[in-house]
C-alpha cells in the first residue's frame, strides 16, 4: 500500500503539472490546437483527483490495517485506536494533512472540471490556475512532508493519535475547517482568471457564487465545530481562546464574509471590482498565512502542530501567489472600472462599504494580535502572546458596531434611502431593542445583577439589544415584503412570505443566516453571566454552585487497551430536586506515555451549562471544578441556522408570478410606443 | 427622529459612562489578563491542572496585590517584574506593548479615511454609459433589468 501510495503521488504530480504547463500553453495560443490542448489538460487534472483519491485510500488502508512500517501510521496511530479515529489519522498530523489539502482541492478541481461547459474558456483558465496550486501541495507531500515515509526498522505498535483528537467531533471538525479553506481556491482561481482573461462582465462572480457560499458556510461550521470540541474536550469551560490556531482560522472567515457582502456591490450595481478582486485574493492569501503561521512555529498555540520545515515553502507560495496577483492587477486594471457612481450615503452601498471596513479592521486586528509575539521577539527578544482579555477590548466593539451594521444595513435601500423610509422602516425595530434593553436593565436590576460595575455584562446588554434590533428588522423585512404578495396575490402572509423567499431565496436566505449570527452571539453575552466553583469532594460530600447541588456519590477507576481512567458520580439537584447524575472523567492514554485528558461531564439546557470537571485526585479525592455557562447552547444552534439558511441561499429562485396581460393589448400598447414585440415575454 | 435618536443614545451612554469596581470584580478582572505560567497554556484563574507548581502561589498574590493596591495596572506590573513580561497577556499601555493597542486603531482609521476617498470619488465621477445602440427597447430592457436587480422584485 506504501508503494502504491507513493506511486499515485508521483503520478497526481505529473498530471497536475501537465494540466498547468499544457493549460497556459491553450490560454497562449487561441487556435484549434489550443482548444484540444485545453481538453487534454482539464482530462488530466481530473485524472489527478483519482490518482491522490487512491493515494488517500492507501494511507486510510494502512492505518486501518496497522501497518506501523509507515512512519506517519507509526507516528499518529496504535492497535487499541477506534476505527473512526483511524480513519481522522489522514488529517491528524503534518503530513496527512497536507494530503487531505491536495486530496481537497483536487476534488474541487474534478467538480470544476466536470462543469466546464458553463463557461468553457473561463473554466479552462480557472482549472489552469488550480493545478498550479496543485502543483505546489503535490510538491509537498512528495518531496517534503512524505506521507508514505518508510521506518527502517519493525515496530509493533503505534505511539497512537493526540488524545485531545480522540473526540467524535474531531473526525468531522477539521474536514469541515479544510472543505472551508481549500473552497476559497476555487473563487480565487476564477477571480485570477478572470483578471488574466480581462473577462468582461460579472459572469465569474455567478459562476463562483456557489462555490464561494459553500466554502464559506463550511468555515463557518469548522470553526463553530472546533469551538464546541475546545469546550467539550480541553476542560476549560470556554470555546474560544484567541489562541494563533484559532486567530489563523478567523481571519479568512472574515475576509470571506466581507467578500460575500462586496460581491453583491458588483452583481447589482457594477461597482467595487479592485475590492472584490482583491478581497477573494486577501482571503486566500490568508488561508495560507495560517497554515505557514501554525505550521512553521513562528507562533506558539496550545493545540498540536509540530513545528516543521515546511513554513519557508509556505512563504514562497505566499510571495509568488501575491506577485501574480499583483502583476495581472497592475497590466489589467483598466478592466475594473465601477460601472456606476455612489448616489447617496445614505444607501445600501455605503452600508457595504462600512461593513467591510469593520470586517476587515477586525481582520487586521486579530492579524496584528497574532503578529505580535514575532514582532515583540524581534523588537525585546521575548515572544510576547497577547491573550483574551486584548481581543476582548479590541474585538467586542468591533463586533458590536458590526451587529448594529446588520441591523441597520438591510432597511437602506440601494443608490439612496430618502429619510420618511429611513424613519418608516426603523420605527418598529428601534422601538422594539429599546424596550428590550430598558426591560433587562429592570430584570437584572431587580434579580441583583449591578451591571454597570462589569463591563462584560454592559456589553452583553448591548448585544441583547443589538441582537433584537437585528431579529425586528428581519422580521419586519419578512413581514413587509409578505404582506405586499399577500395583498397582490390574495394570499394569506404565511403564504406571502413563502412565495417572497422563493422569489429571493439568496437575500432570505442571508437574512436567516445574519439570525443565525444574532443567536450566536446571544450564547457569547451569556459568557459574562458564567459562574464557577471549585471543591475536593469526599463521598457524599456536596458543592453548591447557583441554584445546583453537586452530591459525589462515589468515584471509580477503569483501565482498557487504550487509556486509563478516573471518574466521580455526581448526584445534581436543582433547587433541592433530583435532576441528573454526572460522570466527569479523566484519562490518561497509554500509547501517548500518560498524557492526561479531562471529559468534561455536562448538562445542557437552552437556559444554561452545568459544566463539570474531573480535576484529579491529589489526596485521594477527586478534585471537582463545577461552572455555569449560561446561554451557551445558542451559539451551536446559530450554526444549525447559519447552515439552513446558507442552504436556503444556494437553493435557485422560483419564477415570479407575473400578472396576465392579453397578448393582443400587450403588442397593441407597444407598438404604440415604437417598441418591437420581440420584447414580449409570452 | 432627533428625539428618538437622542432617546437611543443617552442610555448607551449612561451605560457605558458608568462604572464602579469591587475588589471580587477586579480580581477577576486582573486574573483574567494574567496567564498561568507552568506552561499549561491557561489563563490563571481557568488553569485547572491538579498540583500545578505555581497558580496557587500565582492567585494567592493576586489577592494580596488586588487588596494592597487599588491600581490595576500597579498589579500587572508586579507580576510583569516577579513572573516575567509573558505572564501577563494584556499588553501595557505604555512603551513598546502600547503599539499592540495602536496598531488595530490605526489600521480601522486609515481604512476609514480610504472608504471616504472612495466615496468622494465615487460621487464626484460621472456614471458610465454603457455602450450599445441606442434603440428605445434594449434601453428600456436594460432599465427594466436594472430596476429588477436594484429593487430585487
């Protein structure tokens, strides 16, 4: 299988080269040759796809099957893992991953290459540009970080998987983080392409929709997953550290955001194409950026990236991607004048432009949090990390203002918002978030929260209110564009606003993803009402944290193949009633010399977390940390209606239901005016 | 709508004025910008490893300075000079760490400064006509076509 595996590679290798040298041979020369050339070249990068899909499957086989005489099996994997865990070896370390990346975007490719026939030209010079990233990850992992490595000698068993990975969510986590970050290739080939081509029209940017929405609704869902397994697996009682890891995956996520909301500039108005252009470059340039920042050791994050020798050829990729990129910007700019003229600032535009300045300042910002060790290493000799409570101070503002933007944005209308709608439109949702946040102010007054003595709790006050106003304007959008079908189609509204989405199905479909946001950071200003307590318990000794009670009933021990283990039974009472038993647990594996790893027992409601954890037993009790995170199931169901509603922008508009006028008057009215009757739809 | 503005505002503001601080607050508020540093990778106050060598010593002189002394920032630089500048992971405001706070302010401003070019220049520039012949249908159908995009209808 090693062989084979190593064979594939090469082959993929060959291939990828042949799709890209033989690509721009076709784009240089434009004549019938060209064009057969062009197809030899899409056949064989799809052909490449089959050629690393095997090379994948051997590497699975091989961990499957034990086969230790494979450095990366031998180094990532052991007899006792769990199949499933076996099969998430492929991403678990260095060089598997880099194989999951090539696996990825040659799968992208295939799909691309499959679908030439919607624009075969622009298809054939997007494919030429994704074999060259091809190329470059081929390279990789046949040169530099070999998965299919040989041991020089027989060893019987693996020194196993991280135990930290070994947690169902990390079998899906990183395929989704990395279905994310490989799908920004695709629009940034077509963006480069495009730009090569001097492609007139917005035509690219319909072609990428989709592939952009997709890769962007899975980095969504990645970094959610990755948030949730850090806060069921790490035993910290949080979900997000600003640790670089972390920091690396945001900042594509933002530049992508802010993408998807300029691109729409582009389609309706012909405006903000440098910006796009560039925005789909940023983005990918950064997806980049993390994977060398993570991966060469130039910052220093808890989670399990060895530090390697591959960051100088991350470098590289960075700086020739940026010098293509530069070089066709600079020959071709003229091609990306703005169509139309911003007409007023009080517009949907300017709207844009403003959510883009804050989503990209938010972008710098975290880019310069993670700089700056480098930067304070280089200026004081010291690594300086800069934690939570920096991000905190520059990002929550930031996200605020963001939130009120999302609020406000949807009611301006494009070109120009006249001030009665201004004052028509906001009535409703301004009244509204003001009575929300006046009611929580006297609730959490009377219940004796003094809130303006913490400034985390001011700021989950302003996200509740900013939350609401953004839920009113939804639901006023929803309403308002219902009730004007239900009266033209004499309908009921539920109706109405079921024919309204299918009309737009994209437009509602973000309205419901920017809901899915506002829940999500509900469940974030839920943080600054968290509590904890921390208590040795003997048996049937008790700790109270709010309104629970937590009664150790005994603990017990387990050994098996894999890990050995330590765990207390918790009685939890709730206002003195009997509500559930927890086993918070800890396990040391065995195949990774002992390594300890808390399982965090939790009971979960939409109103609040009791999180509890097993923190050892130093004097032969175990040693209980119990918190209460309020709100905190909101944000993994915001992720489920971020997916729903990214599906529901993917899914195509129906027709609109157009009045029936007699063809007759129709021709009859038209020729009136001097127009041709070929412009009659029938 | 001055007055539902001003209505808006004042509470916002109010809020975000006020301010007043115990000692339970800022020794959580303190605790959470100072990192445990026996290399666990938490933060003092969330590190949860059972026999760590230093976070006991580490919280209990966090308690003794949050009580001695009523300067926030007196206690971090206490700890920045008895554990070492990484144990504290909030930079400073003053020397070379206050750069980490400017860097993110200077990058939004001169952002902001670049969208009102951009908008300056967008108004300023006459809108391009699109090429094409100039019979009254296509023109009308290219109208229709761009009410249709622009109103999303």
């Amino acid at each position: 299988m090693p062989l084979l595996g190593n064979f594939c590679l090469l082959f993929a290798l060959a291939l990828a080269i042949y799709c890209f040298v033989v690509g721009v041979i076709a784009a240089v020369s434009k004549n019938a040759v060209g064009y057969r050339l062009a197809e030899t070249a899409r056949r064989a990068g799809m052909a490449s796809f089959v050629a690393v899909l095997l090379a994948a499957v051997a590497l699975v086989y091989s961990a499957l099957t034990d086969d230790f005489s494979v450095a990366y099996i031998l180094h990532h994997s052991n007899r006792a893992l769990p199949a499933p865990y076996k099969f998430a070896v492929l991403w678990s370390g260095q060089e598997g991953s880099m194989l999951f990346w090539a696996l990825l975007l040659s799968c992208y490719g295939f799909v691309l290459r499959l679908r030439h026939k919607v624009d075969q030209r622009l298809v054939a010079m997007a494919s030429m540009v994704l074999a060259g990233i091809q190329v470059f990850f081929l390279i990789l992992v046949n040169f530099v970080a070999k998965p299919f490595g040989m041991m020089d000698r027989v060893v019987a068993d693996g020194n196993g998987l991280n135990p930290l990975l070994q947690y169902p969510e990390m079998v899906i986590h990183p395929p989704m983080l990395y279905l994310g970050y490989v799908g920004v290739s695709v629009p940034f080939a077509f963006a480069l392409a495009a730009l090569i081509m001097r492609y007139p029209g917005e035509k690219w940017i319909h072609l990428t929709r989709k592939w952009t929405m997709i890769a962007w609704c899975f980095q969504s869902v990645g970094i959610l997953l990755g948030a949730h397994w850090a806060y069921a697996v790490l035993g910290w009682g949080g979900y997000w550290g600003w640790d670089p890891v972390e920091n690396a995956s945001l900042l594509p996520w933002l530049s992508g955001t802010a993408f998807l909301h300029s691109v729409m500039m582009q389609e309706k108005r012909g405006m903000m194409k440098v910006w796009n252009i560039w925005l789909i470059f940023i983005t990918f340039m950064l997806s980049i950026l993390g994977t060398l920042l993570t991966r060469a050791g130039l910052v220093s994050s808890v989670h399990a990236f060895a530090q390697s020798s591959i960051g100088p050829w991350f470098t590289t990729l960075l700086g020739v991607v940026f010098a293509v990129c530069l070089i066709f910007y600079i020959k071709n700019r003229d091609h990306l004048k703005a169509e139309n003229k911003l007409e007023s600032l009080v517009s949907r535009e300017s709207s844009f432009l403003f959510n883009n300045l804050v989503l990209l300042g938010a972008c710098f910002a975290v880019l310069c949090g993670t700089l700056f060790p480098i930067l304070s290493e280089a200026v004081r000799g010291v690594k300086m990390n800069l934690g939570a409570p920096f991000y905190n101070k520059v990002m929550i503002p930031i996200g605020l203002f963001l939130i009120f933007l999302t609020g406000v944005g949807p009611l301006l209308a494009w070109r120009s918002t006249s001030y009665g709608s201004i004052k028509r439109n906001f009535a409703i949702p301004a009244t509204v978030s003001f009575t929300v946040m006046v009611t929580l102010m006297v609730v959490w007054y009377r219940s004796g929260i003094r809130f303006w003595t913490d400034l985390n709790q001011i700021y989950a006050l302003l996200s509740f209110t900013l939350g609401t106003l953004v839920t009113a304007t939804i639901a006023s959008e929803f309403i308002r564009g219902g009730r004007v079908l239900q009266n033209k189609l004499q309908t009921n509204l539920l109706a109405g606003v079921y024919l309204l989405m299918r009309r737009n199905m994209r437009r509602y479909g973000g309205y419901v993803v920017h809901f899915g946001v506002v829940l999500v950071i509900i469940g974030l200003a839920g943080t600054a009402f968290n509590k904890d307590q921390e208590k040795e318990l003997g048996v049937a000794d008790s700790m109270q944290i709010g309104h629970y009670e937590l009664r150790n009933q005994e603990y017990t021990q387990d050994d098996n193949a894999n890990y050995r283990s330590e765990a207390a039974l918790l009685d939890v009472y709730k206002d003195g009633k009997y509500l559930t038993r927890l086993n918070p647990e800890e396990r040391w594996f065995k195949a990774s010399g002992g390594q300890p790893v808390h399982i965090v027992a939790n009971y979960s409601t939409l109103v609040e977390d009791l999180y509890v954890i097993y923190e050892g037993s130093p004097n032969g009790h175990p040693f209980i940390k119990a918190l209460v995170n309020p709100l905190v199931n909101w944000i993994w169901i915001g992720v489920l209606v971020i997916i729903f509603g990214t599906g529901m922008a993917l899914v195509p508009n129906a027709a609109p239901v157009t009045a029936q006028v007699p063809k007759a008057v129709a021709v009859s009215a038209m020729e009136k005016q001097g127009m041709r009757a070929a412009g009659v739809s029938e | 709508m001055k007055r539902l503005m001003r209505i808006l505002v004042l509470p916002f503001a109010l809020v975000l004025l006020m301010g007043a601080d115990n000692q339970e607050a800022r020794y959580q508020n303190i605790g959470g910008k100072i990192m445990c540093t026996c290399g666990c990778a938490q933060m003092l106050l969330k590190c949860n490893h059972v026999g760590c060598p230093n976070s006991a010593q580490m919280i209990k002189e966090l308690r003794t300075n949050v009580n001695q002394t009523s300067n926030d920032e007196e206690v971090l630089n206490w700890f920045r000079k008895n554990w070492g500048i990484t144990a504290v992971v909030e930079p400073s405001t003053h020397g070379f760490e206050l750069l980490a706070w400017l860097l993110p302010i200077a990058g939004m401003g001169i952002g902001l400064l670049l969208v009102l070019l951009v908008i300056r220049s967008w108004r300023l520039r006459p809108a391009t006509v699109a090429a094409g012949d100039m019979n009254l249908a296509p023109e009308l159908e290219a109208m229709r076509d761009r009410a249709r995009r622009e109103t999303e209808i």
